[in-house]
C-alpha cells in the first residue's frame, strides 16, 4: 500500500522541498506572499498550496526577474482574476444585477492594482 504524502510541511521541510532557505520563508511570511499556519507551540506550518504558491514566488523572482513588490502585484492581480472567473460563467438570470454588481466592483479594484484609472 503506498503512503500519502503528508498533508502539511514544517518550515525546515518545506525549505527543503523548495530548495529555499528558511529565512526566505519567514520573509515572504513578514512580506504578506503567505500566511503559514501556525501550531500551539508557534511553529509554522504550510499546506501544499502554500508550497505551489511558493513554487509561484521562486519562479516569479529566480526565472524571471521579477522583485518582491512585483510579485506582490501580480499575486493581487491574480487573486482578482480568481475571483471574477466564476462571475463570468454564471448565466443564472435572476442573478444578473448582482453579478453586475459583484464583476464592477472587482474590476474596480483590477484597475487600483494597475495603477489605472477606471475608463467609466
């Protein structure tokens, strides 16, 4: 029978598995890029999302050059896109003034990450 990987890294795993140093974890922690849960004893601890996320971050800075602010924005910027994506496929009618509603305020919010005036 094969064994489940586990559910959720300590901080010194989840270094090792991203190849990063643990100090890099704790500042992308004080940074906001993620938010590892913590035990009672105050220790870290990232799910695997997290470490996709931080695969995210490592690739954003390391392959493509791009600084922490940056990835902060696009990280914001896709977090918007996120939640749009199921405003556009709903086709429920008797929703559609609320989904107005709901897709203008996101992209309100899409163009202050931009930096961007909003056309309208």
């Amino acid at each position: 029978m094969a064994t489940k990987p586990p559910e959720f890294y300590l901080i010194s795993m989840a270094a090792e598995l991203l190849d990063m140093h643990p100090q890099t974890l704790r500042k992308y922690e004080r940074l906001g890029l993620v938010r590892p849960h913590r035990t009672l004893g105050s220790m870290r601890v990232y799910t695997r999302e997290e470490l996709d996320r931080l695969r995210l971050i490592k690739t954003l800075v390391d392959g493509s050059g791009i600084n922490l602010a940056g990835v902060q924005r696009l990280l914001s910027i896709a977090e918007v896109a996120q939640r749009l994506r199921p405003l556009v496929h709903d086709r429920r009618p008797a929703r559609a003034a609320d989904l107005h509603r709901q897709m203008s305020l996101e992209i309100e919010a899409l163009f202050r990450l931009l930096g961007l005036e909003d056309p309208n």
